[in-house]
C-alpha cells in the first residue's frame, strides 16, 4: 500500500517536472497552469524546512536530532 501511494506520488512529482519544461518552451494553457502549482508546492516545501532548520539552530526544538544541510543553494 505504502509502495502505491510513493509510486503516485513520484508520478505527480515527475508530471509536474514534465508541466514546467512544457509550460516553458511553450506549451498548452493547461501545461502553465500545472507549472505553477508545481513551482509553487516547491516554494512551499523549501519554505517549510528554512523554518524547522531554524527552529532547530535557534534552540526552540526539543528535538535531540540536528538537521546537516548539504548546501542549500538559496
């Protein structure tokens, strides 16, 4: 079961790769629309760890694990 939901989701990941590429060198309404939502979600995603990265540098987790970034890029 595990296995289907990551299998769908990597489908939705590489479609919405596939969407932006379209959307880029021109393609259908439909294709900008999907690249946006996809661009977004990213956004969203790279927003999200920036704030538990800080919560953990900053001391406000109680966490006893630590984040080691590989290099972000942005």
């Amino acid at each position: 079961m595990i296995g289907a939901v990551l299998i769908g989701v990597l489908a939705l990941v590489i479609g919405g790769c596939v969407c932006v590429v379209w959307a880029d060198r021109g393609g259908p309404r439909w294709t900008r629309a999907v690249a946006a939502a996809t661009v977004g979600a990213g956004r969203l995603v790279r927003n999200y760890q920036k704030s538990q990265r800080r919560k953990v540098s900053s001391g406000t987790d109680n966490s006893s694990s630590t984040y080691v970034s590989g290099g972000d890029a942005g």
